[in-house]
C-alpha cells in the first residue's frame, strides 16, 4: 500500500508540474528527488509502472553488477 501511495504521489506531483512544459528531468529534479530521494531511473520506472495487484511491477531486464559474478562458489587453498 506504501508503494502505491507513493506512486500515485509521485505521478500527482509529475502531472502537475508537466503542465507548465518542464521536462521529466527537471520535474525529477526540482520536485520528486527533494522529497522522495530516489534515482532518476527509478522516477522512470514509476511514472511506468502501474501498481495494482493484479499486474504486478516486474524488475527489468537491464543487466545487473552481479551477472558477471560466477554461479558456483569459488575454491581456496588451505
């Protein structure tokens, strides 16, 4: 319920001030980041989400600092 909240705050927030022609970035960055202390990406992610349950926000597909790791663990010498 948090996350929806939020949501909704946020894309309130953005519709407001979309109106008065800034862009996304300084909309992100005058309103939504001062408050809220989220990424620019994830200002993204939310104005794409929708946030009801019955269709679920699902992680991107951008590759990750991780997938470069091995799956297996590592050996060491004694």
């Amino acid at each position: 319920m948090s996350y929806r909240k939020r949501v909704e705050e946020i894309n309130r927030i953005y519709d407001q001030h979309a109106r008065n022609g800034l862009s996304n970035r300084e909309i992100w960055r005058r309103y939504i980041y001062p408050v809220y202390w989220i990424s620019e990406r994830t200002f993204y992610n939310i104005m794409n989400a929708t946030a009801g349950p019955e269709s679920p926000v699902v992680a991107s597909d951008a590759p990750s600092l991780f997938d470069m790791l091995d799956d297996e663990p590592r050996k060491t010498d004694p």
